[in-house]
C-alpha cells in the first residue's frame, strides 16, 4: 500500500483541506503550510490575516532546523500620545475575561506577506499561483461559518463591528450590516483580489506599494504609527531555534527574542528530575508539581523582565544548571513563591515537518481598503506588552508568546506541534510534550487530554476533575476556577507526528476547531 503523501493539523477543514491538496499534487510540507496560511485567512479571519505575523520552525531530513521570524515589529518613532487612535475593548470568554486595545495605534508593522514569500523562495517546490489556488477558490466561493468560528467571532465581536468594513469581512452579501450566523455563507471577493495581486505583483506590493501607500496614509491621519519606511524596511529573520533535551527526548523550539519557547525550555527544565510519568495523569501529585512549575514560571517572568530583554546571553542564564536548580528547590516547598492565533502543522512523506504559528492578535479593527485584510493589533495586547503601552523600544522585533516546536523522541517519533492562546500558549504546548514524553500518550490523547492553566495566582482546571481533588489542591492553590467544558482558552494543540516507521498521526485541537487531515484518506 502506498505511503501517504503527507498528514496536517489545523483549525478549519478549510485549512486542512489546502494543506491536504497540495501535498496530493506533489507539494512538500512547506507548500502545504503556505496553503494553509493562505485558506486560514479566509476560514480563521479572527486568528489570521496577511496583517499579522507569525513563525515557521522548519526541518528537513537534510539539514539543521531553521525558525523563520516573520513577526511584528515595532515601528520606527513614536508620536504625540494624545494624537494616537488606541482605545480598550472586552473580549467575553463566558468564563473569563480579558480586555484588548484596538485602534489605528495598535497596529505594529505586520510579517506574514514578507514570511511567505520567503519561504516559498528557500523551502517550496510549487508554484505560489499553485499554494495560493484553494485559498483563491474558497474566497471567491464563499465559506460557511462554523459553530467555533461563530463562537470566537462573538467573543471578539467589539473589535469586529468597530468599523463598517470590520463587519463586511464577517457578514454576508444578503446582510452586510449583520454578523453572518452559523452555517450562512461568506464570501471574501475583496481578499482573493488580493492575493491574485500579490502572486502576480510580489511582496513589494505589500511593502512599497499601492498597499504600502493606503495603510500609512490612513495612519498618519487617523493616529498610527506605521509610517513608508516601517514597511519598506521590514526583514524576515531566519534564526537557529533553541535546543534543548527533556528526559531523554530533544526539543527545538522559538528562540529569543520570542519569549514562549525560552519560559516553556525553563517550565520542562525545572521538571527534568521530576518523574512526572510516575504519577497517574491528572491526580493530584502531577496537577500540583504541574501547577507550582508554572507558578515559578511566571515568577521569572517578572522578575526577570524578559520580554524587554531577552537575548540569547539571557537564555544561557536561566537554562544554566545553577539557576535552575534555585528555582527547582522551590518546586517541592509547599509555600506560595509570590489571543489570537492559530496552528498548521504539516509532515510528508519525505520527512519534513512544518510548524508554523500565525496571529493577528485580535485584529485592529481597521482594514486596509479594497484588500480584504484586517490589520493586527499586536501593539495593544498586554501580555506582550507587560512593561505598558506605549512604552516599547522603537524598531525592534516584537517579544511574542508564540513558540512552534518539534520533539524528536527518544523512541524515534517526531512531532511538529504549537498552539494559539496568548499566555496560554505556553501551558498548551508544555502538557503536550509531557503527555508525549513522560505518559508516552499516543499523539491524540496528548492533545485532547484536560489541561490546566495558572497565572496571576488563578488556577483554571478543564473537566473532568474530581472534586476531592479540588479540594485538595486547594491548600496551596486556592484561587479556582472550574470550566463547565473544554475551551479555547487553553489553547490549540494542532499537532502532527511522523513515527520511527514513518508512519504518519496527528489531531486537531478541539478547543480551537481542530481537525487532522492524512491525505488520500
């Protein structure tokens, strides 16, 4: 029986099934994750747009890994802060809530279109009129809103009627002046216009351009930031990821000055003496250890100030055996130490694997005319702007959560995986690779497992838990909340393995809408 041509996880069908087709026609996995980008933007237009950015981490059977660093990056000179357009708004998970900043001055200097066009050119094997075609085709054909696509738009529904052509992205021909309900169609003309221009027209479109010209236009009259020179200048940063080995297992993960990959190698560094496969998955020994390496996690992280200083020297110090250790005497005393984004993750045939994490954090509000794209706001999300608003250092990379990974197992697995979810990100991807490594979990139940999530002294528990369990965590964690289901809060695990037999697995993170696609089945 013939291999597979290749496998993908991700949060739409829409996704998956670009991804899916141009592995069938021949595509690598790079070609898929490019499709992927590309459909996401139609199926996803809350967690992904061409005004956003993101990262690839990338492995060939030939070669050392490679991150591509196509992130936001702050502009260039500030303004007078009363003449910026920045203003709160409040997103309602039901069970939580967190307030975002939106507006003109909330946009950073976008990646995604400089990232694809650079990986095309070092990675893929098709056409890009070719990776681009299914994304084209459900654009113009129009989607049909899912029950988790409807669920998020409601939840970020501020930032989606902020401005009428907000609205139009989310609404249908017949009702523009409405949200689109479940199962009703929509269509994005305006966005496959834009990407048959930029197949046909290059990245300079984007960057020097027609496009150039409307965004910084709108910018200096409404109250941006962006000016020519903050796109004109924009470089995509090939980088070599952090390694870093856990129990035996290998894990390559985004470096500085992304910050998630470094606070997650920390997290698996103070478990490393652990054993957390010994005790029984979700009782109380492995909830508590779970929960106090996250505690001391994010005690580093503001005492450290990492997200305006982290570098590589950084990185060398926190991971060195003499820190870790001052922190892992902590783990086992009993007193307290005082957004959005989606996955595509793809493997072939061949054995290359394709990690990429995208984000327009919630969206701005503000789309560049005629074009379908909605700009980020990645200059008003707190958690990546923990020192405050306004107050980043001009021209320089934006520190992000996000942190695509891969694990090579010692059993000969390798697993591409990442996940969305703001600070949550870290938390996700961290209970993955433990299910992985120390429960030796099928890559499936690794996923779909409950997670947990502690920050800011709350301890949020997905079900099932039981309630003598509650109860006893609640000595050292007193501060709970028990979600009714599972949520997209904690996060989007879409993850795929390649097996030692190259056999391929994956699944798609409920949470998020997640499904996984093996091509030809």
């Amino acid at each position: 029986m013939a291999r597979p041509p290749g496998i993908v996880a991700a949060g739409h069908e829409i996704t998956a099934n670009a991804a899916s087709v141009l592995l069938e026609d021949g595509g690598n996995a790079f070609d898929a994750a490019l499709g992927a980008l590309f459909a996401s933007c139609v199926a996803e237009p809350v967690l992904a747009s061409l005004g956003g950015g993101g990262f690839l981490l990338a492995h060939r059977p030939q070669g050392n890994p490679i991150l591509y660093d196509f992130f936001a990056q702050t502009p260039r000179r500030k303004i007078p802060l009363a003449a910026v357009d920045f203003y709160p708004i409040l997103a309602d998970f039901g069970k939580a809530q967190q307030e975002f900043h939106i507006g003109l001055g909330s946009i950073a200097t976008p990646g995604v279109v400089g990232g694809l066009f650079q990986i095309h050119r070092d990675l893929c094997r098709l056409p890009l009129n070719a990776i681009v075609k299914p994304a084209l085709d459900a654009a113009r054909q129009g989607i049909r809103l899912n029950a988790f696509q409807h669920y998020i738009s409601n939840i970020v529904a501020p930032i989606l009627s902020a401005t009428p052509e907000a609205l139009r992205l989310h609404a249908t021909d017949e009702s523009p002046g409405r949200f689109a309900r479940q199962d009703e169609r929509v269509r994005q003309p305006d966005m496959a216009d834009s990407f048959e221009a930029l197949v046909s027209e290059g990245e300079d479109l984007f960057y020097q351009g027609e496009m150039t010209h409307a965004l910084v236009s709108d910018c200096h009259a409404g109250g941006g930031y962006l000016r020519r020179e903050d796109l004109a200048h924009y470089e995509v940063i090939r980088r070599s990821p952090l390694k870093f080995d856990y129990r035996g297992s290998r894990v390559i993960t985004n470096p500085a000055p992304a910050l998630g990959g470094a606070l997650i190698a920390f997290t698996l560094s103070l478990l490393q003496e652990v054993r957390l496969g010994e005790c029984e998955f979700g009782d109380e020994a492995h909830l508590r250890i779970l929960t106090r390496a996250m505690r001391l996690t994010q005690q580093l992280r503001r005492g450290e100030e990492l997200d305006s200083s982290l570098d590589e020297r950084t990185i060398r110090r926190i991971l060195s055996r003499p820190f870790v250790s001052r922190f892992r005497q902590l783990l086992h005393q009993h007193s307290q130490c005082t957004r959005g984004t989606t996955q595509i993750s793809v493997a072939d045939a061949q054995g290359n694997l394709a990690s990429m994490t995208l984000s327009n954090g919630e969206g701005s509000g503000y789309v560049l005319p005629g074009t379908g794209i909605m700009l980020n706001n990645i200059l008003g999300e707190e958690d990546i702007n923990a020192q405050g608003f306004h107050r980043w250092p001009a021209n320089r990379r934006i520190a992000s959560m996000m942190a695509p990974s891969l694990v090579f197992t010692r059993d000969g697995r390798i697993v591409a995986t990442g996940s969305g979810g703001s600070n949550r990100i870290r938390s996700a991807i961290l209970q993955v690779i433990t299910n992985l490594v120390d429960f030796e979990m099928p890559v499936e139940t690794a996923v779909v497992k409950p997670r947990i999530h502690f920050e800011s002294g709350l301890l949020n528990l997905e079900p099932p838990r039981d309630e003598h369990l509650i109860r006893a965590l609640a000595d050292e964690f007193p501060r709970q909340k028990l979600w009714d289901d599972r949520n997209l809060f904690f996060g989007g695990a879409h993850t795929v393995m390649c097996g030692p037999d190259g056999g391929l697995s994956g699944a798609g993170d409920p949470r998020r809408g997640g499904l996984c696609r093996l091509c030809g089945h």
